[in-house]
C-alpha cells in the first residue's frame, strides 16, 4: 500500500535487549583511534626585561 513494497524482514523478531558488543564501550584503546602520547607541557618563552629608566623628581 502507499507504493512501498514488502520488506523481506517485515514480522522478523526484534531484540528487547542491546547485545553486548554495542552495549559496552571499546575495551582496548587503539583499535579503531591510534593512541596518542601526552606531550610534555612546554615551559613558555622567556623574553629579557625591557630597559627601563629611573624616575627622578628633578630635584
């Protein structure tokens, strides 16, 4: 009806419960995303201190 036609799974049996392999989070890290080495926390650059002249009261 409608113009769709039978589906060959239509009446098929569906599952109550999610089997475990799409239940449970990938227990080996690596296997679909290559794992990545944490990188050393980089120190920031240190620039010298600009000159500075002293301030005097003109006295």
């Amino acid at each position: 009806e409608h113009g769709h036609t039978e589906l060959e799974y239509a009446g098929a049996a569906v599952p109550k419960k999610m089997n475990r392999l799409g239940a449970l989070p990938p227990a080996v890290k690596g296997f679909f995303f290559p794992v990545e080495q944490p990188t050393p926390p980089s120190e920031a650059p240190v620039s010298p201190a600009p000159k500075r002249e002293e301030i005097t009261t003109g006295r």
